[in-house]
C-alpha cells in the first residue's frame, strides 16, 4: 500500500528562495506546499537590493510587472568609499560589451516583495501554510528525511509526510541544522548587520552605496518612495564586547563618520533598529537522501556584495529539475541526482563564492582595499566590469584572472 502523503515536497520557508522553488516545481505538476512561520506580508532584515538578473527571474515567475506597480527605486549601479577617502563608481549599463536582463537593478523593501513573490507561486499552483513553525525534520525508518514536525497557529502539533523536503529557512535554517549540513566558518570574519529604514538622509541617487572603514562597513540604498535602507555592519566581536543596545551601536557608528552622519542631520529613522547574523555561513553538501538546501539556507558569506535575493531566486530555479527527476525516478537513483543539484550550484555560484571572500578579505585587511578603490576610482572601465560581476550579468573569470586582480591590487601599491 502507497504511504499517504501530504505533499511531494515540503518547502520550509516562504522568501525568495522558497517562492522560486516552489513555482518552479509547481509549474511542472510537483504537488507543492510551502511553510513559513510568518504571516504574509512580513518584514525581513535584508539589503533589499536586487541585481539586474533578478529581474529575469521575476518575469519569468510572472510578478515582475506587480512589483513594479509597488514603485521601488531603479539602481544605475554601485559607489564603494575605501578606509583612505578614495571613491569607485561603477554603473550596469557601460561599454564593457555585456548585457544584463535590465540595464538597472532594484531596489524593494522584502516587506512589499516577498510577499508578492510568495503570492505568485500560490498562483502557479503551491498551497502555502502560513504562522506554522517548523520544529524538526521526520525520518522514515532507514533515515531518510520524509517529512517534518511543525507546530500550527493554534498550537498544535503534527508530521507532515513528503518525498522530499527543501530547507529555503534562510540563514538559521532549522533543516539545515537538524540534519547537520550547515556549520559556520572559522577561517572567515564573523559579521554582524544593524539595519532600518529612514527618510531624510540627503545625497541620495539612484546608485547603492557601500562605505568601509576601518571598524566595519555602512550601505545605504534608496528602495522607493523616498525611504532609504540603511546598514551598519561591525565585527561580531565588537557586538559582544559593548553593552549599549543595538540601536546605540547602530547611530554610535554613523555618528562617528563625519562624512555620513551629515547626511543624516534631518533624516528620520522610521523603522527600529534589526540584527541578523553571524554569516560566514556554508553548507558541507545542499543535501542528503529526501532533503535539499536552497538560498541562504545552503550558503550566506557577507551581504557586502548583495548577493543574497538573487541567489535565493536563482538556487530554486536550479534546484526544481533535479527534485522533478528525483520524483520520477527510482529512489536507488536519488544520491546521483542530487549531487547534481550540488554540482549545478557550483557551476553557478562558484566563482561568485571566490569573488565574495576575496572582497570580504579585503574589508578585513584594508590595505587591499584602499589599493583597489584608488584602482577602480582610475579606471572606470574596471569598476564597469566589477559592478557587472555583481550584478550576475558578467562571468566572473572577466575579474578573477592574475592581469586584472594585478590591475586591482597590485598596480596601485607599486605606483603603475
């Protein structure tokens, strides 16, 4: 007799990550339901910057235009201040020879765009179970992951029971942990981020701004309608070392840096002050027999280079086809597939991942960086080609080969 089943895959978490997921699979016949603690719509702490690929993947979920409507801000590119003063800008659309699905990216507070995006899944055929918490994962009786435990809105508990499980719960992913595929780097800087949202803050233009020093790094983005994410990143140990609160540490910083906090003299602060971290945040494997991992779920470095929504949109595209063989499949077949999924990632993402810990070293170690930023402040053709990269429309080998790392990090120290 079959076993009875709930659903085929259970996607725990309803962001970007597992909205794509979710759509994508539905699209193809996969009985889908997606769970998320949340009610919709729900904040999250988040850049909430979105790369000019990104776009390409909300059109094809078919919320692009919906998001639109909702009026976010259209970003030209990106402008990043070095410890030493010395300003890069590098813009999307340039004469570098490459194409983005847009010559722009976005900017959307996650209040406004994840719950469109989880709304268009719902639309493509996914059941959503919303303010049910998932507690642990289920296995059947040879180990396999067959479902999970949750607790629903009216406290009850109970197992849900599928073929698969994707853990998108982001960056504590309860799936992750509970089946031991996340750990948190030891080699890498343990960051945390301070962020809210403002209105008032002056120089603002429709390019994102990174400004790093010597005791963490500031963004700040305009996400439409005149409010203005803002982010303090500083050194775990920083956080634990202060015992004034998140807030104070968050506006101590800003005030600290002259060249900042006067862009702040009339600005007001209109969302509190949120954390989210440590990062540093990687997967041993995305998956083991009935469960993968997807987004910052699998993966979280550093927001510096805002890689997190576009990831976690694009990791449910790739990660769909191999779940739907999967399904179809002999179960005997599904270790195969599955490394697959965990290849596919690294055909994608893997020069991205060399490129992140290059530049989080670089914070770490500013004499790098002030060398690169005087680089890319000369030549904005290279500053074109980083941002592009950044922006998923560029292959990174176009900035992660010795001629232009030489060019970056080198040349300046030694005067060329």
């Amino acid at each position: 007799m079959a076993e009875l089943l709930d659903a085929e895959v259970i996607v725990v978490g309803g962001g970007p990550a597992g909205a794509s997921t979710a759509h994508a699979l539905t699209k193809s016949g996969v009985d889908v339901i997606v769970l998320d603690r949340a009610k919709f719509p729900r904040d999250k702490t988040c850049a909430e910057y979105l790369s000019p690929e990104a776009s390409r993947i909300l059109s094809d979920m078919g919320v692009l235009d919906e998001i639109e409507r909702t009026k976010p801000a259209h970003l030209a590119g990106m402008r990043v201040r070095s410890p030493s003063g010395d300003v890069a800008q590098g813009e999307f659309a340039a004469n570098h020879g490459f194409r983005g699905f847009r010559d722009k990216g976005l900017a959307v507070r996650r209040l406004i765009l994840d719950d469109i995006v989880l709304r268009g899944a719902a639309r493509a055929g996914a059941r959503i179970e919303e303010s049910v918490r998932v507690t642990d994962v289920d296995r059947d009786s040879a180990g396999r992951v067959a479902g999970v435990s949750v607790i629903a809105p009216d406290g009850t508990s109970r197992t849900l029971r599928s073929r698969y499980v994707v853990g998108a719960d982001g960056l504590r992913s309860v799936v992750g942990r509970r089946l031991d595929l996340v750990r948190t780097s030891r080699i890498f800087p343990r960051r945390i981020a301070l962020v809210a949202h403002y209105r008032g803050v002056e120089g603002i233009t429709d390019f994102g701004e990174m400004h790093v020093d010597y005791d963490g790094y500031f963004g700040i983005v305009d996400t439409g309608g005149g409010i203005m994410n803002v982010a303090v990143v500083v050194p775990m140990s920083r956080m634990k070392m202060m015992n004034d609160g998140r807030t104070e540490i968050f506006e101590t910083w800003i005030a600290a840096h002259p060249h900042l906090a006067e862009r702040f003299t009339h600005a007001e602060r209109i969302t509190p002050v949120a954390a989210t971290g440590p990062f540093a945040s990687i997967s041993r494997r995305p998956w083991t027999p009935g469960a993968a991992l997807v987004g910052d779920a699998a993966d979280f470095f550093d927001p510096f280079t805002g890689e997190g929504i576009y990831a976690a949109l694009r990791g449910g595209e790739i990660l769909a086809p191999f779940l739907e063989e999967a399904l179809k499949g002999p179960q005997s077949d599904e270790s195969k597939v599955l490394q697959g999924y965990e290849f596919a990632r690294k055909r994608e993402f893997g020069g991205k991942w060399k490129l992140e810990r290059i530049v989080g070293m670089a914070i770490a170690y500013p004499y790098f960086l002030n060398n690169a930023a005087r680089a890319l402040a000369r030549r904005k053709d290279m500053a074109d080609l980083v941002v592009g990269v950044a922006g998923d429309f560029i292959p990174t080998n176009q900035v992660l080969n010795p001629r232009f790392l030489f060019k970056l990090f080198i040349a300046p120290a030694l005067g060329l």
